[in-house]
C-alpha cells in the first residue's frame, strides 16, 4: 500500500488520544441515538456488500444500535454516492467508497451528480483488496517477465479479459500495458464471472482478478498466477510476487474500500465514527472474515484517508485518458 497507510505503533496511539478527547465533544456523546444507514452502491452479495455487513455487524453490536445496509446499485456507485452526498450532514448516513467511486468515475462518466472531493469527508479506509495477475495454463509464460517479453514479440496478439468497460480490471490492465510498455488487448465482458470462465477456458489469455475469485482456481491447476498487484506480497498469497518487483517497478492497481459521509459532518462526528470503526477493524474476528474474502484491514485516520484518494484521482484519471475509455 501505499506509505500513507502504513502506520507506526507511535502514530496510532496518538491518534487514538485525540480521537478518545474529540468523542467528549457535545456532537459525539451519546452517539448513536438511532439507526445508521450504511449505503452501499452495489448489488447485494457483492465483495462491497459482504465488507458493510460485516463491518456494520461489528459497530452495531459495539453500539447495541441498528446498522442498516442499504444497497443503491447503478452507475459504477454513482446512483448511492449522490444519494448520500446530498443526506443529512449528521453521522447516521454512510457511504462505502471505493475506487471506481472516489477515484476513477469522474474522469469515465460525463458528468456526476456529486464531487468526490467536496461532497465528503473520508472517516476511514477500511480494507483493500488485492489483484492477481493470472494467464490460462497455455499461455507459455511463468513470471511476469516472461509475459512483457511474449507481449513485445507479438503485439496486440495476447487478450486480456475485465468485468466491463472502467472496471477496475481493465484499468489494471491498461496500466499495464503502460508501464510495461506492452500491447495488449482489453476484452470487456458483463460481469467478472464471464471474463474469468473465458479466461479458464482459453478463449482469452490473461486478466486481473480479485484474488478471492481466482485462488481456487489457481490451487486446481486451472490458472497460473503470476504476481499480485499490491505493492507489497499479500497474506493470502505470500510466496507470489508483486508486479512491481517482479518486473515492473511501482506498479500498483487493487480494489479499495472506505467509509465516507456527507461533507458538512461536523468534524468530532467524524473523528467518533473514525475511533468507533478503526476499533472495531482491530478485532480478531472480524479481520479473519475480511480475509476470508480476500480484504486485508487498512484503517487510518481521516487525513490519512483524504491523502490516499487524493493520490488515487491523477493517477488513474491519467489511466482512464490514456486508455480512451468512457461510460455515457
């Protein structure tokens, strides 16, 4: 990840002594007296429904309160992020952000019904989700290297698959392709499912999958990994490379996820719900749920996380230009 979001021991126990004053504050006592509304931009059952759940279990238990899921699909997130920046600016509505909300609509749709800078403020990231580069097991190559330099020899011949248009697989794909220097071809398909069957298949030689979605495929022999995509090794496949070391130095594409409300929150609100959900993050049991779907625990502060996102949107704005792609 990047440097932002590694933290000292030091650090976070400052932090948390800021944060524990701030709860003193007259906005923070007594919350919450009702109901959060947690509004997620995507169908139920997905990787960010599955991580709100969860993690809105865990805050509702700590605040023996109702964390109510509300799934708003539609428009990559865009349908739920302009429903939550124009909410009550006053703790009890959420939004689940991610990178395709936060960092690369704006540049892929015409025009937004919400700024991603000005209409929230960031609470906490919340987890990440690391890429795995995988080749269907005919592709003759077995690192990273090996595949630039099959790339180079034949140009636009090899095929990389992605759930769709701006998704975040295809824009791994195109950064890819530029910082490594490569033509390749982006196959777009309706969905990740279709995209890795046809990968599985042979029918297209490469794509960047959620880990989650490929390790068992890559545990039956069905896919070859070559390296993941964080910038540094994952947990949930330590003995497998990043791109960036193994052959294309700083690179990093993954899948992240961050609590954000309306911009007006008054600041001690925030800094409440960020003590409240950094603490809950902290706990055992729901790391290893995370972790079962492939998410590894990032949480921060507020700064931390406005940092981050605005360290996201000129890199991938550049990505989504260079690529061409745009969603009406």
């Amino acid at each position: 990840m990047a440097k932002q979001i590694v933290f000292t021991t030091l650090r976070l126990a400052s932090a948390a002594l800021l944060l524990a004053c701030a709860a003193t504050h007259p906005l923070a006592q007594g919350f919450p007296e009702k109901p959060i509304r947690f509004v997620v931009g995507f169908t139920p059952g997905g990787p960010s429904d599955i991580l709100a759940r969860a993690l809105g279990q865990k805050l509702g238990e700590r605040w023996s309160q109702q964390v109510v899921i509300e799934n708003r699909p539609g428009a990559g997130g865009n349908v739920a992020a302009e429903a939550v920046a124009k909410s009550a600016p006053d703790g009890y509505t959420w939004l689940l952000g991610n990178n395709s909300i936060l960092a690369t609509n704006q540049s892929l749709y015409r025009s937004l019904g919400y700024d991603p800078v000005k209409d929230f403020a960031p609470v906490s990231l919340v987890a990440v989700q690391p890429n795995i580069l995988v080749v269907n097991p005919q592709v003759p190559v077995h690192s990273v290297v090996e595949l630039i330099q099959l790339a180079k020899k034949s140009p636009g011949k090899l095929n990389y698959a992605s759930s769709g248009a701006g998704a975040a697989a295809h824009l791994a794909g195109e950064l890819f392709k530029t910082m490594a220097g490569v033509d390749l071809v982006h196959v777009p398909y309706k969905g990740a499912q279709p995209a890795l069957t046809d990968v599985i298949a042979g029918q297209v030689q490469l794509m960047f999958a959620t880990s989650a979605s490929v390790i068992p495929f890559i545990k039956a022999g069905k896919l070859r990994a070559l390296a993941v995509t964080t910038a540094r090794r994952s947990a949930s496949v330590p003995d497998l490379p990043t791109v960036s070391e193994a052959g294309v130095p700083g690179f990093e594409a993954l899948t992240w996820h961050g609590v954000v409300v309306p911009a007006a929150t008054p600041a001690p609100l925030v800094e409440r719900l960020n003590r409240d959900i950094v603490g809950a993050l902290a706990q055992p049991d729901l790391r290893e749920r995370l972790a079962a779907l492939g998410a590894e625990v990032h949480a921060g502060t507020p700064r931390e996380f406005a940092d981050y996102i605005a360290s996201e949107i000129p890199k991938w704005s550049k990505v989504v230009r260079d690529s061409g792609a745009r969603i009406e």
